[in-house]
C-alpha cells in the first residue's frame, strides 16, 4: 500500500479543493481559515500546508484528525487520492 506521500501532485491539490470547498460547507464563517482552525484547535500551519500542498508528510493521527474535522469518514483521504471518491461523497452537518 504506497504512502500518501506518494500519490501524485494533482490527487494532493484535487484534495485540497475539495477541504477548502468543504470547510465552508460546514459553516460559512469558515470562508476564514484563521477563525476554522481557532475553533477547531488547529495548528494554522498544519491547515493552511496541507489546503496549499506545500506538504504530504502528514503523520497518520493528523490525517485521521483531519477526516474527523472535515467530517470525512475514516480513510477518506486515501480513496480519495487513489481517486476512488465517488465510493464516499463526503456529507457535511451544518454547524449551528
């Protein structure tokens, strides 16, 4: 099974998109990623390497952390990557 470092560039800024799309899903305040990742308790680095690519070397909790925040299922970034996303169209639950 390859890492996900070493999938290719466009699956990385195909996913990208897609978080940035989905983080303003959830909740339209979060068009900011500052005020997303406050109050999320993110690292604001973390977030914005990984929704620019400047990264793939995510540890595997922080990729798991960021499936759960982005409320993707478990595994999501890999299909995803592996361009399997149509198996699981990420649902979003309106935040109040």
């Amino acid at each position: 099974m390859p890492e996900l470092r070493d999938f290719p560039e466009a699956r990385w800024k195909a996913l990208a998109e897609l978080l940035i799309r989905k983080r303003v899903e959830i909740s339209p305040r979060y068009c900011r990623r500052s005020v997303f990742c406050r109050e999320h308790g993110l690292n604001y680095r973390m977030v914005y390497d990984l929704e620019k690519t400047r990264r793939q070397d995510f540890s595997l909790p922080t990729i798991i952390a960021f499936e759960q925040i982005y409320q993707l299922g478990p595994g999501f970034f890999r299909r995803f990557l592996a361009g399997r996303e149509a198996e699981d169209e990420p649902t979003t639950k309106r935040a109040a």
